[in-house]
C-alpha cells in the first residue's frame, strides 16, 4: 500500500527512477482497487434486480451520479499517475519517458494505413481485409503485452543513468559516505 501512496504523492513528478516493486504494486493496487468497487457495484444491481434492496428511483439516481463522479475523477487522477509513473520506470531502464506516446500512438500507425486503404466491403465480397486487420490488432496486442511485461519484470539499471541515481543500488561513493569510518589503533 506504500507504494501505492507513494505514486500519487509523485503525481506530477516525470525527473528520477521508480523500480519494479513501485510500479508493480501501484498496478496491482489500482486494479485490485477497481476490481473491488465493480464487486460491490454488481452485487448491489444484482440485489436491485431480484429485489433483495429496495430502493427508491431517486436515491438510486444519486447513488448512480455519485458513483459515476467518483469514478471519473479516480480514473484522472489514476491516469496521471500511471503516466508519470511510467515514464520514471522507463527511467530506472534508460529510456525516455516519451516511449509510452510511442506505444500509445502504435495502433494509430499500423491500423491507420489499414482503415484508408480498405474499400468497402459489399455482402459476399471476400473478407481478406478483415483478417489483415485482425492480424496487425493481435501484432499490436502482443506488442503492448511485451512492453508491459518489461516494465513489471526487467530489473533497472544497476549504475547512474542520465535520469538520476538508481534507487535500488546505490553508487559506491554514496555508499563509503553512509559507512561509518572506525578510527585505527
């Protein structure tokens, strides 16, 4: 949960490192999070519909309205964090924080050639155009799986990199000044 905190105490923070454990565990957290308030939403429609909570339009309205405000400012909120987030444990490996328009804008560059170049399809034409277009989407999926699956478990650089120090390994001058110097007899 520190880590978690953590990220949102660095909301605007883009200068520096993040390791794994606090990309990790901020990812985890926020989606064992969402996962939780859709249980308890499901739970209360399913008791709305079999008539286990009887409630009146109104305060269902409200609690709709509510639920719904709540979850467009999380969902802002989450999403700054996630990009400075990002960019930081894009960081810890070296690499700048803009790769993640990058991946971001991939689908854009593949599918979009695609959607120009597709004619219209007519009833009984074949459907080649659609496999193509299944085929870049899967491409891109796996591509997206890959960078994530970088982020959660390549470890960072060991040594300093142009963003700054690495927070799991300290440099050996940060280290000798941390070491308490016993005087010799």
């Amino acid at each position: 949960m520190r880590w978690f905190i953590h990220a949102f105490k660095n909301i605007f923070n883009y200068r520096g490192r993040a390791r794994r454990a606090e990309y990790g565990w901020f990812m985890l957290m926020n989606f064992l999070l969402q996962l939780g308030v859709l249980l308890v939403v499901w739970v209360v429609i399913a008791g709305l519909s079999l008539n286990i909570i009887s409630l009146s339009l109104a305060t269902l309205g409200a609690i709709g309205i509510i639920y719904y405000a709540v979850s467009f400012i999380y969902a802002i909120l989450t999403f700054f964090v996630s990009l400075s987030l990002t960019a930081r444990r894009l960081h810890d490996l070296g690499r700048s924080g803009w790769w993640q328009l990058f991946i971001c804008l991939l689908p854009l560059l593949l599918l979009g050639g695609t959607f120009v170049s597709l004619p219209i399809l007519e009833e009984g034409t074949p459907s080649t155009p659609i496999t193509v277009i299944n085929i870049i989407a899967s491409a891109v999926g796996v591509i997206y799986i890959a960078f994530f699956l970088v982020l959660f478990f390549k470890d960072g650089q060991k040594q300093a990199n142009k963003y700054g120090e690495s927070p799991k390994y300290p440099s050996q001058v940060e280290q000798k000044d941390n070491e308490r110097i016993e005087p010799s007899v």
